[in-house]
C-alpha cells in the first residue's frame, strides 16, 4: 500500500517485520484508540503469509471457474434481488421474506434450512470435518415501514427502490457465492452457515444477531456480514450507539379552556432544544460522534392540549466515553426541558417524562492483524484494489464487542440513498464483491481442494 513504507523507521515495528514477515508495518495502536478514529488505519498493512495464501487460492482452477459462474449470475441476481425487494420486511414484519429467502437457499442446493426463534434465516453448508463455523450473513430487514411502496424501477443499470442496496442486495451476494460453491463443488474443511438475519435497523436493535450470540447458542467462530460500502472496504470495529424513546406526559385538555396548563409537546421542544444546543459542543470535539432525533409524534387535534409527545434519539460514537458523555448530555437536557415546562405552568399539575432506552449497540473494538481482517484485505488487494478500514456500526458489532472475529464487507455495485425512499443501486462490476467474498470465506472455511 501507497503509504506503508514511511513507518520503516520505527525501531518496534521493524522487529515485527522481521518476526512475522509482514511486507511492511502494521500498525499496533491500543484498542481504544482504534475505537477514537474513523479513518486513521488506511496504512495498516497486509502480512505477506495472508497475501500468499490468498494468491494461491484464488489462482486455483476450481475457484477461477467459481468466479466465471459468479460473474454468469449478473441477470439471475438482478431478479432475486427484485423478487426479494418487493417483500416488505420493516423490523419486526420480515416473516414473509424470511420465508422466501429460506426457499431460495433451498433452491440453490442447501437441505439444512430453518428459520429460529426471531425470525433469522439459518442455512448450514457442512464442513468436511465440521470442526469451526463460519456463518456469512446479509439483514433481510428494511428501515421502511410495511405500507412503504417498494416496487423496484430500472433506469438502465440502475435499481430504484426503498431498501434495494441497504440490504436486499447483500443477501443476493450470499445467493450468488452459495450457488457457486454449488455449481463447483467446491468443500470446505470447516462448516458454513448462511444467514438472512432479522432486525439490523431501526428498533431492531440488532436482534437477530443478538439471539446467535446469545448464552447457550451453537458456537460461531467467525461471522462476515454482507452490508454496503464500496469494494475496496472492510469494517472491523463497530461504532457503538444508544436509542431511547422519551415521552413526555400530562393530563391533556382543551386549547382554550385549559391554557396555561402544562403542555407536553412545549416540554419536548424545550427539551430537545437544549439536547441539539448541548450535544453540538459535546459532537464537535474529539472522535467523531453524532446525535439524531429521528421521530416525533402525538397530540389529538390542533386545538387540544396533547397528553402526550414522543420522539425518538439516536446517539453514536467508536468511543465508549464520547458516547457515555453525549448520554449524560441527553438525560440532563429532557430533564431540565421538563423541569423549565413545570415552572412556566400558570395553572394545574406537573406533566412527567418517561425516559425508555430501547437500542444499545456496543462500541467494538476490532483488531486489524487478526487472519480474518487480513485474509480479507488480502483478498481485496488480490483484485488490484487498495483495502480500507472502517468502523461503522453493522451486525458485526455484536461478535467484535465479545472478542470474536468479525468483519462486514460490500454488497457490490454502487448504492446511493439509503433510508431514503428514493434509494438506488447500481450494477456496475457487482461481480467483484462477490468474487472478493468467495475468497474470504473460502480462507476462513479452509478450502478443501480434490
């Protein structure tokens, strides 16, 4: 890579050189400064023992005719993620395309299906010694509402649709690289488990993911997740968030009759004036951290006093004590909005605030000299391409934050829009990202060549 040769100097790098064979450094921060910076690992560099073993697989005769086959599935993707698409699957209502996306993987060869407690879809590909499993998974689920019109339009290369890249395109990446390994024949020593896992967006909170590494649950030694970003990206660290729904409460009544009573509505405003004032300061220094209110609602008509009003805040930082700090900012200010509404009453009884966390994603702290994250580098170094590390906040954080190796990885093509209703993806060289997954999964599993 461009930049690597200018940490030569550095007389503890140079013995990891020499000692693990590295073609240059990789660099060896603390864990928590990896968590403190979106971007400050583009220079980590590729050890060249994983460059070495990727070469060799991917020069193999049976995966070359794999990536001819990949590259043949372009028309048939490009329908299943059509078919897929105009699914409805907001959090919580993903049943009928869990039901779907268990079919087609049957379809494409796999006898071991079943669809768990939660609604993930789980679809095991055995090893031949089955000693370790690596599960690759792409959320099935959509940030849009069930009534959302998500009939897909095409311009050209171009796919139009609520949801068509964030994620139904990732599950078609997993689709396509099953079928493949189909097509070939191709085994592994260890067993892959395919996923179509539930509840990655909004009020999901993660909840598919959650229930595979939840206590008691059939061990998982590596999990890639298929979730967005340009090909030369691998995500290795998760950006941590917290969710609360706030909702301010009082007796409610008529515009005119009862004002000067407390309104929960002036409350909120109140409220989140003094977050957005506050946060601002607390989000301009330091790592990289964001705030949002995402959603608000309540009250009955124009003229009454609203009972109650609810909004919903997403607060998210790669750092455990930013994101603690923008908490503790948030707290105080729904408090003294509440506190600065009571006081300005003229008549009747306090309103109250119910303050309810509902979704907490941990910070994870990745570590970019593990096999996975450097099998992975490797593997997009392989295509000519110069590997970047991220930390985005993707099912992968669930695995990262418990010490167990985990990765997200591009769906290919080019996405645009996200969350928005006038979402695109774009097929140009999709084929590459699948090619690049097949790779990685196949360094993991340990392919098993005749």
């Amino acid at each position: 890579m461009k930049s690597q040769s200018k940490h030569l100097c550095r007389t503890f790098v140079l013995s990891a050189i020499l000692l693990s064979g590295c073609s240059s450094v990789a660099l060896n921060e603390p864990m928590q400064a990896k968590a403190t910076a979106q971007a400050q690992t583009d220079d980590v560099a590729i050890n060249t023992v994983y460059k070495t073993e990727i070469f060799a697989l991917k020069t193999q005769a049976a995966i070359q005719a794999a990536f001819d086959t990949i590259k043949s599935h372009r028309e048939e993707n490009n329908r299943d993620m059509i078919e897929l698409n105009e699914i409805p699957a907001p959090p919580f209502g993903e049943e009928a395309r869990s039901k779907r996306v268990a079919e087609m993987f049957r379809e494409a060869g796999l006898t071991d299906v079943k669809i768990d407690e939660v609604g993930n879809v789980i679809a095991m590909r055995p090893g031949r010694t089955g000693a370790k499993t690596i599960a690759m998974g792409g959320h099935i689920d959509t940030v849009f509402p069930i009534e959302t019109d998500v009939t897909v339009k095409r311009e050209g290369d171009t796919y139009i649709a609520p949801g068509i890249g964030d994620n139904t395109r990732g599950v078609v990446v997993m689709l396509s690289l099953l079928k493949a390994l189909e097509t070939h024949n191709i085994q592994t020593e260890h067993n892959l488990m395919f996923v179509g896992n539930v509840g990655e967006e909004g009020l999901g909170d993660l909840r598919g993911i959650k229930h595979l590494y939840r206590d008691g649950a059939p061990k998982i030694d590596t999990f890639i997740a298929v979730d967005g970003g340009s090909d030369d990206r691998v995500v290795y660290g998760g950006v941590g968030s917290y969710r609360y729904r706030v909702t301010f409460k009082g007796p409610g009544g008529h515009s005119w009759g009862d004002f000067g009573d407390a309104n929960p509505h002036h409350a909120l405003g109140r409220a989140s004036t003094l977050f957005a004032e506050r946060a601002k300061k607390v989000a301009s220094e330091g790592p990289k951290t964001s705030f949002n209110i995402g959603r608000i609602g309540g009250g009955t008509s124009i003229n009454s006093i609203p009972f109650e009003s609810w909004m919903e805040v997403d607060m998210r930082s790669g750092n455990v004590a930013k994101l603690d700090e923008m908490d503790a900012v948030f707290k105080q200010a729904m408090a003294d909005g509440l506190a600065a509404e009571n006081a300005a009453r003229t008549r009747g009884g306090e309103i109250t605030v119910d303050v309810k966390k509902v979704g907490d994603r941990p910070v994870a702290n990745g570590d970019a000299s593990s096999s996975l994250v450097q099998q992975a580098m490797a593997a997009i170094d392989a295509f000519g391409l110069d590997p970047q590390l991220r930390i985005s906040s993707t099912d992968a954080n669930i695995p990262i934050s418990k010490g167990l190796p985990a990765i997200t990885i591009s769906r290919g093509g080019i996405s645009a829009g996200a969350h928005s209703f006038k979402e695109t993806w774009t097929d140009k060289d999709a084929h590459i990202a699948i090619q690049i997954a097949l790779l990685i999964t196949l360094a993991q599993a340990e392919y098993a060549a005749p």
